[in-house]
C-alpha cells in the first residue's frame, strides 16, 4: 500500500474529513507496510504518519483545505 492510499483510507472510512474540506497531497508517496495510529485526534494520526515515513507535515489554510508535504528543511 502507497502513502497516499493509507492516508486516504483512514480519512475516508475513520471521519468524514473528505467530506468537509479538499485535502491535497504532494510530494514522494513511498510504499507502507502499514499505518498504525493513535485516538488522540485524526490530525495527530496523519500529522505522527506523514513525520515519520517521509519527514513531512500536515497543515492547513484558512479556508479549511488540508495540505499533506514534505518538509522542505530536511
């Protein structure tokens, strides 16, 4: 499974985030073996997910659309 596929899958079948704002991905989409997360809140989920496969970030704009990215300082 992609990167892409697994962030899509938990925010398709665990919230309704795709329901309520656009979220765009860019950047590297490397294989997973898995994604395990945490009940805290789903941005933690995907923020602690994107930080450690590919050393990235979730961030969101004003208008309530959600960008996932690698992080351009490391």
């Amino acid at each position: 499974m992609d990167m892409k596929r697994a962030i899509y899958h938990y925010l398709r079948w665990h919230s309704t985030v795709l329901t309520t704002t656009d979220v765009q991905y860019s950047g590297v989409n490397p294989y997973v073996q898995f994604f395990d997360s945490d009940r805290s809140s789903i941005y933690n989920a995907v923020d602690n997910f994107v930080r450690s496969a590919i050393a990235g970030k979730a961030v969101a704009d004003r208008q309530g659309r959600i960008y996932i990215e690698p992080d351009i300082t490391t």
